[in-house]
C-alpha cells in the first residue's frame, strides 16, 4: 500500500465530473431501424458518405439463447450520425444481405467498448475490422479502476449515459423504442471517448503500447466467429461440490449433455431449458 495522499495508478487521468449532465437521448433522435434489404441498403451508402472511423457496438441476447449471435447492429460515423441494423429479419442470408454493411466498415477504423465481447458475433456476419481502437480496454492500460461504458463518459466527457437495457432479450420482436434509445446511446459518445481516452495514454507514454494490444485483440477477436468449445464443461455445474460419488457425477453430466443438446436445438439458453439446481438435485437423489 502506498502512503497517504500518494497517488494512484491512473491519477494522471481526469478526475470525475462533480455533477454529470445526462444524456437521456442521442442528440440527433433515435435512427429508424434498418430491417429490409433496402433499408440496410441504404444505411450502407448512408455510412459509406461520412468519415473517419467507425462506432461500432452489438446487442445480444446472452441468458436467453444458446447461440452468441447479433440481434442489433449499432453504428455511428461522423458526418453519417447512427444507423441501427436488424440482422435477423431480412429474411435473405446474413452475409449476402449485410454485405454492403460489412465492405463500408471495412473502409476505416473501428470504436468499440469491450471490443472482444462483440468482435465473434459480428464476424459471424462477415464484419471484420481493418483496425480496432477498444475504449475498455484503453482506460485498463490508463489505469482506471472502473471502466464499464457509463463510467468513463462520466469520468472523462462529464456526462451521464442513460443505461438499464443491456441485459435484456435482444431477441425480442418488436424491439421496444425505449431499448432503441438505450441502443442508440451506447455508440452516441464513442468517437468522443477515444480521442478523450487516447489523450491520457498519450501522457501517459502508453499509446504504443495500446495499438499493439488492440491490434492482437483485432486479430485474435475476428479470426473464428465460431465459438471455443471447452471439453468437460459439465463440470462448471453450479453446486456440484455438493455430489461426491461416481454415480452421482455421472447422472450431472448425463443430464447436461441432454440439456444442451436441447438448448442448442432450441436456441435458448441452457439454464431456461434445466437449471443447474435442478441437475444436481436429481444427481443428489442418486437414481438406480
């Protein structure tokens, strides 16, 4: 511990904001959402006429379906504002109908927030960065002892994002205007932030340092969309310190391969098909 009054490890960052002026709504409206082959279109050549680089967030429905994949698609460019893409309702093939999506984004560089969390569903999709800035990741290597999204625009542009809809059934049809709005906002001030976040490395001496990182994170991120499977994933079964016999051990992996091998089918996340307790109280009731 260092001594009283000694400075911490990002205190060459700015400090928060006394009083952070919300942001309840992006400042331009909230886009219409771009659902048809027309409309994506159309958000294409709307992105293709702005410049610089690329705000870039996704929307999942992770602890409601199995799959990892995209269910809203935000984007925001200078000179373009936002665009919000549905990928899953065209009705056509993803790749084939998010084509002229992915080759704009392939023009510049990409913002994004915790960039390794959506890089593999947005490469399902055939978008793949040329370059990648991670404004997360960026306020680790400052430093920052919190750097969730909300915090950051805080700390360094003194405004307060409105948030509440982040873990919500992106998977859900119609998407509530209110998640809309919410949407909108995660990509509203990331063009800001990198540069407010790139100044503080810049003092810190730690820029070249950063694009070494976020060009590994680029690399490794978009490689494979498809995701890592962890043999003996069983194992991971909340509460299974509490079966201590073979049979039992047997019966919890037993009844997980059959509860992902459903959900998998399904498409719902495997702990709404079975949850974890119910597996080990029937491991526990020790069947013959």
């Amino acid at each position: 511990m260092g001594e009283p009054g000694a400075p911490g490890p990002d205190s060459t960052a700015p400090g928060r904001t006394p009083e952070a002026t919300p942001l309840l709504h992006p400042a331009e409206g909230v886009p219409d959402l771009a659902v048809s082959v027309r409309q994506i279109e159309d958000a294409a050549r709307l992105l293709d006429r702005g410049r610089g680089p690329f705000a870039v967030d996704a929307e999942r429905a992770s602890g409601f379906r199995y799959s990892n994949r995209a269910y809203l698609i935000q984007i925001r460019r200078a000179g373009a504002g936002t665009v919000l893409i549905d990928p899953v309702s065209h009705g056509g093939d993803p790749l084939t109908v998010l084509r002229p999506v992915a080759e704009v984004l392939g023009t510049d560089e990409w913002i994004l927030h915790s960039a390794d969390q959506d890089l593999p569903c947005l490469a399902e999709v055939g978008m793949r960065p040329p370059a990648l800035y991670d404004t997360e990741l960026a306020g680790r290597l400052a430093g920052f002892d919190r750097v969730n999204l909300a915090t950051m625009v805080d700390r360094l542009l003194g405004l307060g994002l409105a948030k509440g809809h982040g873990a919500a059934d992106w998977s859900k049809r119609p998407l509530p205007a209110e998640w809309l709005n919410y949407a909108a906002l995660d990509v509203e001030l990331l063009i800001e932030l990198r540069a407010a976040i790139s100044d503080v490395l810049d003092e810190q001496g730690k820029s070249g340092w950063a694009a070494e990182e976020f060009d590994y994170l680029r690399e490794v991120g978009a490689r494979d969309a498809a995701p890592v499977v962890k043999r003996d994933r069983w194992r991971r079964t909340s509460g299974i310190h509490r079966v201590r016999d073979r049979r039992g051990l047997a019966a919890v992996r037993e009844l997980w391969t059959a509860r992902d091998r459903i959900a998998q089918r399904r498409d719902i996340a495997p702990r709404r098909v079975l949850p974890d307790s119910a597996i080990i109280d029937a491991a526990l009731a020790n069947p013959k």
